[in-house]
C-alpha cells in the first residue's frame, strides 16, 4: 500500500495542484502554478525516504509552501467581498494542502498528532489532495459554469458547499467518532454525486471535442463508483458490517479518484479554458477588459459580460 500511495501523492503534489492552480486564477496564480513543482518536489522525495529527520525536513519546506497558499484563501473571500458558493469551495480547495502537509510533516517524524495512528496520518495526505483540494475545486468550476440555470442551478450551488463541507465534516470525524465521520461521508458523497451529474449532463455535451468529452465522463462515472466505496467503508467502521480495508480501499477508491476522477477532470477543464481566449479577437478581449470593474474581483479574467449559455469554456476561472 505505501508505494501506491506514495505515487498517489506524487501525483497530486506535482502535477494536480499546480494545474488546479491555474484553473483558479490564471492570472494572479500563474506564477505561483509554474513554481509550485519545484516548491512540491522536497515534499514528494520525503515520501520515498524512512521516516526521521531528513525526511522531516523535506516535508516540513513542503508545508511551508502549501501554507502559504492557504493564506491566499481569507484574501480572496475579503477581495470579492462574497461568499458566492464557487468562491467558499476554491476557498476550500487552496487550505486543503497544508493540512494534508501538516500530517506528513507529523507522518515523516513518527509523530502520532492527536493521538492518530501513523498509517491515518499517511492516508490524510491523499485524502486532502484530491478530496480536498481537486473535488472542491471541480465542485466549484461546475457551479461557476452551470450558474443560474434554470433546473440545474440549485443542484450546483448545494454541490459546491456540500463537498467542501463534507470535507470539513469527514476531518471533524476525526476527532469525534465513526458516525460523525460517516455523516461527512454521505455529505461528501451526495455533492460529489451532483457534480458527477452536473458534469455528465451540462458539462460533457459542450465539449469542444472528442477527447475533451471523454475526460468528462470517465471522471463523471468513476465518481458513482468510488464515492459509494467510500460509503461502505465508513458505514463499516461506523456499524461494523463487513467493509473494505485501508489497503484495499487506496487500491481501488484512492487510485479511481487519483487517476480517473482527480487527473481526467484537471485534464478536461484545462482542455475546457483553453477554447476561450483561443477564440477571443483582439476587439473582443479589450471590450472584455473594459466590461470588468475593478470593483469586482470576483469576476473572472477574460469573462465575457453575457456569457452564451450552456459554454462552460467562457473562462470558467475564479480569480482573485
């Protein structure tokens, strides 16, 4: 189980949260984006040394940097002045990494924090990568591109509070019980199953091509199955039916949301905002520019005014 884990982990460090970075805001984060491997990079090494002081250290310059972006997210909600559903859920998305940090600086020491086992700690750090951060992201690109639509809108905007705060539910569980923490789950998992279906219904359909469509409904599917796995498992810790175990579930739930869920959706909604300024003319981009008011951060840059509906590739970013 530790090897797949840590190439689980890697993954994320490397390559998902950079990308998800740019998704969020391909201005004010760029640089933040293209650094961030290199700033990740202690944090994946330490994964593959034994645990002691320089594996410590290694994860201990990783989590400084995954605070730092925590420390992005209050700015933001203070700048758009909003607590706009989309905006809680990038919020969520940017603190996610430094507490899946903190517990492998604690992980990598032998340090048992809160009195959790060391292999809790271990499964911590994916769980806040790609629970945390990629699903609360996505959750909130599929609010941002749905909006207000009529029939659909609703189910976006409980989407993404639900997975954020089914998030926070699942880490309080921690701390409380079995049933606290499978309460969370079924939190977690109703608004993971909305976004599968937002993605599947809205999203996937306007698709600028094959590919694009294809990443969108892998991740859209792996999510009913995963998420029900995660379902299982916490009911059975919680009633003690019959349920996975640990090393099974990263071998089937932790790697189908890595690879199917977390890695096709990055793909797919970089594929996604990549259409709109390719498309934008000169005229079109300084209108654009014009039409955004410096009074509202919270709008996202190269936004079009009256976006046409059912383009969730009209720069579906959330900038600062």
């Amino acid at each position: 189980m530790t090897v797949l884990l840590n190439m689980i982990v890697t993954l994320g460090m490397l390559y998902v949260v950079p990308a998800g970075l740019r998704l969020i805001d391909p201005v004010h984060l760029l640089r933040t984006a293209r650094l961030w491997p290199l700033a990740a990079a202690p944090g994946a090494l330490c994964l593959w040394l034994p645990r002691g002081l320089p594996a410590t250290a290694l994860a201990a310059l990783y989590a400084a940097a995954c605070l730092a972006l925590a420390a992005r997210a209050p700015v933001r909600l203070l700048r758009a002045r909003s607590l706009a559903p989309p905006a809680i859920a990038v919020a969520t998305a940017l603190v996610s990494p430094s507490i899946a940090a903190t517990a492998l600086v604690c992980e990598r020491a032998g340090h048992r924090l809160f009195g959790f086992d060391l292999d809790i700690l271990a499964l911590t750090v994916p769980h806040f990568h790609f629970a945390g951060f990629t699903a609360a992201l996505v959750a909130g690109l599929v609010c941002r591109a749905v909006g207000d639509r009529a029939g659909t809108g609703a189910l976006a905007h409980w989407a993404a509070c639900s997975v954020p705060a089914g998030t926070l539910l699942v880490l309080l569980g921690y701390f409380v019980d079995d049933w606290a923490e499978l309460l969370g789950a079924v939190v977690l998992t109703g608004g993971m199953w909305a976004v599968a279906l937002l993605t599947w219904r809205e999203i996937r359909p306007t698709g600028p091509d094959r590919t694009t469509r294809t990443l969108l409904a892998t991740s859209a599917a792996v999510l009913v199955a995963t998420m029900l796995l995660a379902l299982w498992w916490a009911a059975g810790e919680a009633t003690g039916i019959p349920h996975p175990t640990l090393t099974w579930m990263a071998a089937t739930h932790g790697l189908g949301n890595a690879l199917g869920f977390a890695l096709c959706s990055v793909l797919a909604w970089r594929r996604l905002t990549a259409e709109a300024p390719a498309a934008e003319t000169p005229a079109v981009a300084a209108r654009t520019a014009e039409a955004r008011p410096a009074d509202r951060p919270d709008r996202l840059p190269g936004e079009r005014p009256a976006p046409a509906p059912r383009t969730p590739s009209d720069r579906v970013e959330i900038s600062s």
